[in-house]
C-alpha cells in the first residue's frame, strides 16, 4: 500500500470510527463484542479496498456502503445458521390466513431483492427486529420518517407478493 493510501486509510478511520461502530451495533443489536468484531472487519474491507475508491461518492458514503454490506453479509450468514428467522419474516409480511411455507419465504425474499437498496436495508433490519428509533438513529432520518417508510415498504412488498 502507498503512503498516500495508508494516510487516507488512517485519515478514513479517525473520521468514520465511531460511525461505523454505531451501525455495527445497531445491527448487533447493541452486542458490544460482535459489534467490535463486525467494525473490525468493515475497516479490514476498506484497508483492501482504498486504493481502489473511484471517487464516485464521498468517503462516508463509501464507508457507509461498505459497512452496511459487512453487515448484511454477517446476517445473512447468520441466517443461514438459524433458519427460525424465516418463519418470523412471512409472519410479518404475509396475511395471518396464508401458512408460511417456503415458497413464500422465498417469493418473499426476492420481493425484498427488487426493493431500492434503502428500503432493502430498512426492511431487513425490521426483519432482525430493530426498533424504529435504532433504525433511526443508524440511518441518521426522523422516527416519525422510518415509520412512514416502513409502512411503504410494507405495502409495497405485499403488492408485489399479491402480483406474483
């Protein structure tokens, strides 16, 4: 790595820090361990990756980016350990008279893939049961305004369910 990039990279983790440990814990559910782990290997992706940064976004946009797919990829292979999750999704999403079979786990997830990364994000942490001011205080928005957004997303996901 050049100098230039090793100062960038320490520059990017003086500023993004607590940030990045804030969405870990977050999505960590306030486990301070995991949380410390899960910033840990977001700063090992961005090391790897600083030479390679386009410019296409600001640096805390791109840090966001990579935390929150950190994250999503650590949940994701959580899930695949605790396969109960799924059960809580269509019971969340689905009418109460529909059983929640896998068809419609799967149905519901690539729903959730053709939602806008946003929503995808918003929807998965309620998923992983966040509260509304947690989802607030990780995306940096108003409680009232994820709850808004929840409830479109809600809606939107059981229209393209309905479609399907």
């Amino acid at each position: 790595m050049s100098k230039k990039n090793q100062q960038l990279f320490e520059s990017i983790y003086q500023q993004c820090f607590p940030m990045v440990l804030q969405m870990c814990l977050g999505f960590m559910k306030g486990d301070k361990d995991l949380a410390n782990d899960l910033s840990q290997e977001v700063f090992i992706n961005i090391w790897n990756a600083v030479g390679s940064f386009k410019g296409q976004s600001t640096y805390k946009t791109w840090v966001y980016r990579i935390t929150v797919n950190t994250c999503l990829q650590y949940i994701r292979k959580e899930k695949k350990k605790n396969k109960l999750p799924l059960e809580k999704v269509a019971y969340i999403l689905v009418d109460e008279s529909q059983s929640p079979d896998t068809d419609q786990n799967q149905s519901l997830y690539r729903a959730i893939g053709t939602l806008e990364e946003l929503d995808r994000l918003i929807i998965m942490m309620v998923l992983e049961g966040q509260d509304y001011d947690n989802i607030s205080n990780v995306l940096g928005i108003k409680t009232t305004n994820v709850r808004v957004k929840i409830h479109r997303i809600k809606k939107r996901l059981k229209k393209i369910l309905d479609h399907e």
